[in-house]
C-alpha cells in the first residue's frame, strides 16, 4: 500500500454535500468535554500526578485511555496455556471498554477534578490488569511479563485542537457550517449539520479524520510481474452480507467469548463462525459462497453512518453497549479475489490457515501493524491510511484489505496472529524462511447516503472509530479440489472464478 500523500496547502472548494459532512466534525475529541489532566499518578515518576499548584492550561487534553497490548509480545504460548491466555486477553480488553465506559460516562466530573481520572478510572483499571497479566505469567512460564510495565494504563488526547473542534470560537473552513450560499431547500443544513455533529462527536470523530479524497495526490503503485510471477486471480462470489450475519465476537483473537471483539462484524462465506466455532464446525458450516467448495471465514468491522438513528443493536453488545452507534451500511459490492505473486508461484494455503491484516487498537498502538486501505470509486489510486474519504456526487466509499501473502510453511496460527504470516517486501518477495501463498485482497463498497454527514467503522470503544483502527480476519476453509484449482489457476496466468 502506498504512502499518504500530503494534502495540498490550498484545497478545491467542498460541495454542499461535503461541507455538510465536514461540519458534521465540529465537536470530535472522542465525544468528550476537554478534560485537562496532566498525566496519570499510576505511571509513577516523573510523568505522575502534576503538583500543586499546577498551571491547568498547559495540562494535555485527553479523550481516551492507551494502555500497552500484552498480546503483541507474545511470540508463542504451549498449546496446553493457549485457551487461558485467549481468555486472559479478552479479559483484558474487557477491562479496557470498561474503563472507558465510567470515563465517558463521568466526563463533567473528571473535568472539574481531574485527579479523578486516577482514582476512579485509571488505579483500578491498572488493578485488574496486574491479576490478568500475572495469570498469563503463570501460564506461559514468563515470569518476565510482571516487569514489562504492562499493566499501567495512561490518558491521551484524540487529535490537536483544530479550527472548528471543541473550544474554537474562531472556526473557519469547512468547519463552520456556514453555508455555501447555494441554498438547496433547506436553509443553510444548519439543522442536518448540528444534527451529524452531535452524532460524529457521539462516535470519537473530529473533522481531521475525513479528506476530500480529490485533494489527495495519486499514491498506489504494485511491483511489477518479473519472470516466473504468478499473474492470475481466482475470485470468490460470497455476496455482500445480504442476509445480514453479524455478530461481536472474534473467534480467532478471543476464541470461546462472546462479544470478545466489543465491536459488530459483518460476515460473508461460512456462516458457522461465531466465538465458539472450532474447525469441525467450520467445515461442516453452510456457506454464502456461490461455489460450495469455499467455506471460508471472511469478516470485517461493519461501516455505520452516524446521523440517521441507529441499529436495532442500540442497546446490545457490540453497539450501542460498547459506543457502537448509527445505522449499519450493508456494502453494495464486496469482491473476494486471491492473487499471486509478482517474483514467484504460490504454493497452497494449509486448510483453517488464519490471518488478520489490519490493527483493531492501531489507534493506541501505533501503525507498525495497520492496514487500512479508504478510497473512493473513480479515484482508486488515491489510497488513505489513517482517514476517511470525502467522496464526490457520484463516487461511492472503497475500503481495501490486501493481506499477508507470505506463510512460514507450518503453522496456521501464532499466539499474537501476526508470526506465522508476513508481507512481502516492495519488490514482492518473502522474507527468509516464508512461502509466497495467494494473496486475499477484498474489496468492499458502500454506497453512502448523500446526507449521510458522517460515517465510521465499528471499533473498540477506546479506539474512537479512527480509521486507521480498521482491519479484516480470514480463515481458510477451501476443499483441497477447489483449492488446487485457485492453485492452477493463479499459477498459470488465469483470471477464475
């Protein structure tokens, strides 16, 4: 995936439509009311609670919680610890959504005393996460995972007070909505803005997170095929989720949990995939693929928009429990194709081969393991990373997962999901040690309401709906004869389907 290219100084004046979404932005950080608080009294030392006397506005403004992610330091766990570490984990994330919760839920206090960030959110969170991390300890024989200064959570600001955003009275920019002097039956959208506003803010956004996608330079470019490439494609038809299978769970990070994921997945393929899904029932699970050989695993975080009500999940797990709100875009295109490598032929995915692309909490982690791919219909070589794309009349919103395409040649999974496959480097080829497999790459399109406002993905509460949070999980089920037919297909220069 190319790079994100710098939005020019001066941008082409937004359309009415864009305008209105933008100013849908206006309020953003996390939903929250600025909240000055210097630091957290559970990080110790000199990052502690601010002394007396403290100037309160050079204090940080915070919107959410980070706290470290225990299960990317684990490169493996016995076979015999895997499930209590699997549930461990998903205790963890549980901790997380419900510290967040009281968090949000206490915003006026914690702003009129923010040492109740420590006390009442961030010393009990860090409580909870010792007894978990001591467990995992236990259960892996790494004593050393006590010592890592994992359980300490902090706070941490959303974005950078922008014009328009939270406490600007000098807004300027598409943030005013002001109005475009066009006039189009409504006023000037006042009412539909303040609307999506309150919605956007709901959701974690701010204006920041959204770009005109035609004031974005052209950035996706693929290596050329060398000699001995596999130029073919086989395409999967599994449907766009049309029968609306949906749940929040996440059988491959938090197996056996319900609402392990705390945020809706839509599905397409097997449609046996729940928490509690072992391979058995995923291969005798029914399928929406049109070729019934393909009972494979394919989900991603469902797209919301953000001003027209919400779902009929308003008050279940995974929405509106977990700050998951607005309505659920079912997609008006997903496309399911497996590639092959531009150095190389590709050698078969082993069967109940697991992989995710993408970082749920690249919010707080960082982006060394994001994956996100925004886009718009005719402006596909034009890829955003951590924003969302502002769409022209006309256009539709693109989002594009190209998975790990390299396999170390034995395991089907790792107990950080990430070890056991790779990416291939700019050239296309593997790193030492790992096998060049077809590469899934999914395509899905949504078809979002003109005065929609805002829209976003479904997320970990604390994750504020960012796009650079969005991901994609696969799990192989292909029957050896199609499988070997992809193989054919792929390897020799064929587009099958």
């Amino acid at each position: 995936m190319g790079r994100i290219a710098r939005s020019p100084r001066k941008r082409p004046a937004l359309p009415r439509r864009m305008m209105l979404a933008a100013a849908a932005l206006i309020l953003g950080a996390g939903g929250l009311a600025a909240v000055n608080f210097y630091a957290s009294a559970s990080e110790g030392g000199a990052r502690g609670r601010a002394p007396a006397g403290h100037d309160m506005s050079s204090m940080r403004m915070v919107s959410t919680i980070d706290c470290p992610d225990v299960g990317n330091v684990l490169s493996t766990v016995p076979d015999s610890a895997k499930q209590r570490v699997d549930r461990r984990l998903a205790d963890l994330d549980t901790q997380i959504t419900d510290a967040y919760t009281k968090f949000a839920d206490n915003k006026d206090r914690i702003q009129r005393d923010p040492g109740l960030a420590d006390s009442m959110v961030l010393a009990p969170l860090k409580a909870k996460r010792t007894d978990s991390i001591g467990q995992i300890a236990d259960a892996t024989g790494r004593p050393d995972l006590n010592g890592k200064g994992l359980a300490a959570c902090s706070m941490r600001a959303a974005d950078a007070p922008q014009p328009g955003d939270p406490g600007d009275t000098q807004g300027s920019g598409p943030g005013d909505a002001q109005g475009d002097g066009q006039g189009d039956g409504q006023g000037d959208g006042q009412a539909a803005a303040n609307a999506a506003s309150a919605a956007a803010s709901a959701s974690g956004l701010s204006r920041r997170d959204f770009v005109d996608i035609r004031s974005v330079r052209p950035n996706a470019a693929a290596p050329a095929p060398r000699r001995g490439a596999s130029t073919g494609t086989f395409t999967s038809d599994c449907g766009r989720n049309q029968n609306g299978k949906r749940n929040p769970d996440n059988v491959i990070v938090a197996p056996g949990v319900s609402n392990g994921a705390h945020h809706m997945h839509d599905y397409v393929g097997n449609q046996a995939t729940d928490a509690f899904a072992g391979d058995a029932d995923l291969a005798r699970g029914a399928t929406s693929c049109r070729n019934q050989g393909d009972r494979s695993t394919y989900y991603w975080p469902v797209v919301r928009v953000l001003n027209q009500g919400d779902d009929n999940d308003a008050q279940a797990d995974g929405g509106g429990k977990d700050r998951n709100l607005g309505k659920i875009q079912t997609p008006v295109q997903a496309t399911i194709q497996f590639v092959g490598s531009p150095v190389s032929k590709v050698t078969a995915m082993p069967r109940f081969l697991r992989i995710i692309t993408g970082d749920a909490k690249a919010f707080t982690n960082g982006n060394a393991n994001a994956n996100a791919s925004w886009s718009c219909t005719g402006f596909e070589n034009r890829q955003l990373k951590d924003k969302y794309p502002l769409c022209p009349q006309g256009s539709k919103v693109v989002r594009t997962f190209r998975f790990q395409s390299c396999w170390d040649g034995r395991n089907t999974d790792s107990a950080n999901h990430r070890t056991h496959v790779a990416f291939a480097d700019r050239r296309g080829a593997c790193p030492a040690g790992f096998k060049a497999i077809p590469q899934l790459v999914q395509r899905i399109v949504y078809d979002v309401p003109a005065k929609a406002g805002a829209f976003a993905v479904d997320s970990f509460p604390e994750q504020l709906h960012k796009p650079v949070t969005d991901h994609g999980d696969f799990i192989d089920v292909f029957s050896d004869q199609l499988m070997g037919k992809a193989m054919t297909c792929i390897n020799t220069g064929r587009s099958c389907a």
